[in-house]
C-alpha cells in the first residue's frame, strides 16, 4: 500500500483545484495535475493513476451536467476509443514517445486556430477516428484530452455543451485507459489511498465548478476556452524542447 505523507497531501488540492478549473472554463485540468503527480509518485504509476483520476472527474462532471452534453455522438467515439485501447494494450511499454509531445502542440494548435478541420472535415468530424487516436495516444502521452476540445468548438455549440460533451468523451477514453492498465497487470490497489482522496476531491471541484460556470458569460467562456487550449498546446511544444533536453 502506498503510504501518504504530508507532501503527498499537495495532490489532493491540486486534484480538487485542476477538476474546479476545468469544470468552470473547460481546459487545464488533467494537463496541470500530470505536472504536479511525478514529484510524488513514481513515474511508471503516472499514467495509469492520472487516467483514474481523471476517469472520475469527467464522469462527474458529464454526471452533474448530462442534459447540456451531445451524447449523439457517442456511439461512433465509443467504438473508436474501444479499438485505440485494444491496438495500443499491444504498444503498452514499446512506443517511442519522445516526439508525440510536440506533434500534439503542433495538431492542436492547427485545430484551433486554422481551418483545417472544415477543410478536412471528414477526418476530423468522424468521432470515431478521434476516439481511436484519443485513446491509443492516452495510454503513452496522459493527456490527449485537447485533441477532441478544438473540434468540439467549431461544432457552432455552446460552451457548456462543449466543456459537458468533453467530459462525457473523456470518462470514456479515460475508462477504457484504466482497464488496459488493469489488463496489463498495473496494481491500482497499491495507490488506493491516494487514489480514493484524490477522486473525492476532483468529484468536489468538479460539483462547485459547475456553479461557476454557469456565472461565467458565453463569450468570455468561449474566450477563456480557446485561450487555454492554445495555452496549453505551446505547453507541450515548449517541454518537448526544454524537458527532453
């Protein structure tokens, strides 16, 4: 059993801020919690108990919210997240990951701020090659989350129905993610502890960020909502370059 310690606490707040900002403006939430999680735990745990953590803060999220969610697409992400996970459970421990940092700041960037997804709109509307790349990509890199955020933008949606239908993709990939790990053998019971203070209180900062979302106006919301996703897509263009140094 993982044993806490005082630092270890950190965690826990930083679970319930980065749900909390995600469900207010939509972005950043799994991104700044992964930056913070392997100053504690080991790294080969990173990824498997980040993808839990998150699996229940964005089921809780799409919980508290469902109606605002576009579950019509579910279907078709659903059976692309389920053919990622099944491909990628092959890769698990063999994939180069050095550059697909750098590769998704480029992809997200181009996404939201070009329009290539009109231009392309077959590839990148179908959700169900989103849900395949999404969640092959999850299983080496954590956070694939922006790839879906940008398409879901220039659906002419509100941004409710954005950061809600986001959610409710991410439970899923990030489900399919834990049971991969747990096939292949990773001991989720050894973090139980952490694991089980840390999901109350991203459920928390998800339930509290919700009421903050709906006093924030649509156009701001929009604004806050793009100028994070391209945030954190020069994020990882920028730690490709100084963190793998």
């Amino acid at each position: 059993m993982f044993e806490l310690s005082d630092g270890l606490y950190l965690l826990v707040g930083v679970s319930f801020i980065t749900s909390f900002m995600t469900a207010a403006i939509g972005v950043g939430g799994g991104i700044g919690l992964l930056a913070v999680m392997p100053q504690f735990i080991p790294i080969s745990a990173v990824v498997p108990v980040h993808g839990l953590i998150q699996m229940v803060s964005n089921g809780s999220r799409f919980v508290f919210d469902y109606k605002s969610a576009k579950v019509e697409i579910l279907p078709r992400y659903v059976i692309g997240c389920l053919v990622g996970a099944f491909i990628g459970y092959f890769f698990i421990g063999k994939f180069p990951e050095q550059y697909l940092s750098l590769i998704l700041g480029f992809f997200i960037l181009a996404i939201t701020w070009t329009k290539i997804v009109s231009r392309l709109g077959f590839v990148f509307k179908n959700f169900a090659i989103v849900g395949f790349f999404q969640t092959f990509l999850s299983l080496f890199v954590a956070v694939t989350g922006l790839i879906s955020q940008p398409i879901l933008m220039k659906m002419n949606i509100n941004k409710n129905e954005v950061i809600v239908t986001h959610a409710m993709q991410m439970s899923v990939l990030h489900g399919l993610k834990v049971a991969a790990f747990v096939i292949a053998g990773f001991a989720f019971m050894d973090y139980a502890n952490l694991i089980l203070i840390m999901i109350t209180a991203s459920t928390l900062g998800s339930y509290l960020g919700g009421f903050l979302r709906d006093r924030i106006s649509q156009r701001v919301g929009a604004m806050l909502l793009k100028a994070g996703v391209t945030f954190f897509g020069l994020k990882m263009i920028f730690d490709h370059f100084f963190n793998g140094m």
